[in-house]
C-alpha cells in the first residue's frame, strides 16, 4: 500500500505460497486502498466528496496511521463497496 502496487485477490495459494492473517485494521485499509484505486478517484478528489480535508484521506490510505474501522466503513460506503 505504501508503494502503490496493487494488492493481490485472496485465492487458493500456489505450490510454495503461503497465506498469512492480517490484523482488521490492515485488511480493512487494504480493502479501502483496493476501493479507491477502482473508482479511478485520487485523493482530492475523494475528500471533495466526502467533504473532508484532502490530509485525512492520505492517513486513511496510509497503513502506519491509525484509523477509526466505523470511519473507513464510511469512505467504502460512499465509493459502493458494502461494509
């Protein structure tokens, strides 16, 4: 997520793979940063219609800030991903 890249799909792990468990916050964020980078919105814009300063959405998408789950629930809910 800090890098951009895109995050894989959960799937059926490959010979040699392996899944690993991630925190709620962190599954949650990175089901938010996968939202966002879907709808094609940056960042601005995001937080234009959320009627938020444009810094908020940045530590929202950011995995080392911490981040009310009700909170991202919202931005999921306005970009259509049901919660």
């Amino acid at each position: 997520m800090l890098d951009g890249i895109a995050i894989p799909q959960l799937g059926v792990p490959r010979a040699g793979e392996v899944l690993v468990a991630l925190p709620i916050e962190t599954a949650t964020k990175a089901a938010l940063f996968a939202a966002v980078a879907a709808s094609g919105l940056s960042n601005p814009a995001l937080a234009r219609n959320l009627d938020w300063d444009e810094k908020d959405v940045r530590r929202m998408l950011d995995p080392r800030q911490s981040s009310r789950l009700p909170r991202i629930g919202r931005v999921l809910r306005s970009l259509g991903k049901e919660t």
